[in-house]
C-alpha cells in the first residue's frame, strides 16, 4: 500500500506540540481590521488547539495515525 500524502494546506495551517496536541491560528484576523476592535484583534493573536472532535479529522490530513 503506497504512504499517506499530507495534506498541503492542513501542513500550513497546523502543527504539534510537544505532547502531541494540535495548535491552530484563529480566523477573522487577516483583512478588514479597521471595524474590529483591540481587544478583539488582541485576543484572535494567540494560538488555540483543535477541538476534541475535530482532531481525528486533522490528524488524517496531516498523515498521522
């Protein structure tokens, strides 16, 4: 049976911690900025990880188990 091939934008988008969770970015934080206030821009800044339920779904994108 061939390998897996990752998916290329699932390999952009997320990646792994040390313990093995998955860190994503949050949305909305690219264009448009002007109306968005500070403290929202602030808060969409930090990294977040992938939900329970979605992370068997990431982990066939990214070719892992």
């Amino acid at each position: 049976m061939p390998k897996m091939k990752t998916n290329s934008g699932a390999k952009k988008r997320f990646s792994l911690t040390g313990s093995g969770k998955i860190k994503r970015k949050h949305a909305f934080k690219s264009h448009i900025l002007t109306k968005k206030t500070k403290k929202q821009k602030r808060n969409l800044t930090h990294t977040g990880t992938v939900h329970t339920s979605d992370v068997k779904n990431v982990k066939q994108l990214l070719a892992l188990k």
